[in-house]
C-alpha cells in the first residue's frame, strides 16, 4: 500500500553507508528512531584507515574537508570526501554520505544524508532523510514538530498515514530539488527528480518527476527533458 512512499521507491541504498538500517523497513521515517544506535554501531565497525574517531562518537572519512569553525556532536558519521563548511553545526544522529556538501551556517539534527547531497546555505535539517543527489536551495528547511505539538501524520492524496512520532522532516527521494527559501512541513514526503519551487510551503505527498508550484499546482514533467 502507498507504493509511491515505499523507501525502495524513493531511494537508491546503494548511496548510502546506512543501507542496512532500512533492511525489514516499508518507509522511511520508520528508521528515524534507529539512527542514534545505528552510527554507533556501525562507527566502530568503520576501517581505521579510512575513517578517524574525533571526540566521542564521531567518525569522519580522512578524505573528508571539515572547517575549523564547523561543530560536530555526535553520534556522527562523516563519509568520504564530504565537504563540511564554515560554521555547519551537526547536532548529532547524523550520517554524512559521500561527497555531501553542509554548508554555512546549516543545522543537521537526526538525519541520513544519502551521498552527493547538498545542503549548502543557511538549511534547517532535522529528523529527515535526504536521497542520493538531492539539493536543497539557501534558506529551505525542513520543519519537523507540528504547531499543535501532536503526532505527524504524512498526507497521501486523501488518506493520512500516522507514523507515532511527534518529530518527522521531510522524506526527500533520490535527485529531488528543493527551491530557495522553501518550507517543507512535518511529515513532507517528495518522489525522485520532484522539483520545488521556490518560496514554496509543502505539506504531504509530492509525486516522483512532478513539478510543485503550489499547494494545488502539481505538475508532472515533460519527460523528453529529463
């Protein structure tokens, strides 16, 4: 049921050193409880020539750039050849995949970073998981906890789907772009090669290849293009 949400709909696992975390999962906020234990399982397992412990549960890939002014708590990983810039502050419960970019002044908070991603200017990332390549414009952010301070619900065209977890972000698959200054609401789920546009408010289910314009304003892409 739900196929569109189903992880292995929205994401390729082999983009991501966490691809055991979703073994037995059918979507993707249903890990977001596991991600602490996960790291901290997995970091130790990491080979020493690759990876360095920095503190107290934290791994970061020696190939990886991290700026002295960047603050990483952890549990964190930290892939290879990732690109953490001035004044990035990872909170912890955060996987770093390969190649991924956090930019200035970006907060991860319970993540998974799928490799290549990039959250590069002034993002808000908290309790989400973002698909291999996805991109996320300056100022966007993912909103985690509802007004109400009640359980997220994720909205599928008419249906509601409650996860039984007060913190959910936003579900990003695989190459999805999210425009400058956008807001994803708890619960946000978007398909593969989804485009937002900016200054947007999403809430809910975006389909896989559409363009959201609006809430009410979903189109699909004119494949010839893609």
């Amino acid at each position: 049921m739900y196929q569109d949400m189903n992880l292995h709909n929205l994401f390729d696992l082999t983009q991501t050193i966490a691809a055991e975390l979703f073994t037995g999962m059918t979507y993707p906020w249903e890990v977001l409880s596991e991600i602490g234990q996960f790291i901290l399982k997995l970091g130790k397992a990491l080979p020493k020539e690759e990876y360095q412990q920095v503190g107290e549960n934290v791994w970061i890939a020696k190939t990886a750039k991290v700026a002295p002014t960047a603050n990483i708590n952890g549990p964190a990983i930290i892939g290879k050849e990732a690109d953490i810039r001035h004044c990035a502050y990872i909170r912890g419960n955060a996987i770093v995949g390969e190649g991924a970019v956090v930019g200035n002044s970006t907060e991860l908070k319970n993540v998974i970073l799928f490799n290549k991603v990039q959250v590069p200017h002034y993002n808000y990332v908290g309790d989400s998981i973002l698909g291999f390549k996805a991109h996320m414009g300056a100022g966007s952010i993912t909103s985690n906890v509802k007004s109400d301070k009640t359980l997220v619900s994720v909205k599928y065209n008419e249906d509601s789907i409650k996860t039984g977890l007060k913190k959910v972000g936003a579900m990003l698959g695989d190459n999805v772009e999210v425009g400058c200054n956008s807001v994803l609401n708890p619960g946000t789920v978007v398909g593969r090669n989804a485009l937002i546009y900016p200054l947007s408010m999403v809430r809910g289910f975006v389909p896989a290849n559409s363009i959201y314009k609006k809430q009410g304003e979903v189109v699909l892409q004119d494949n010839s293009k893609l």
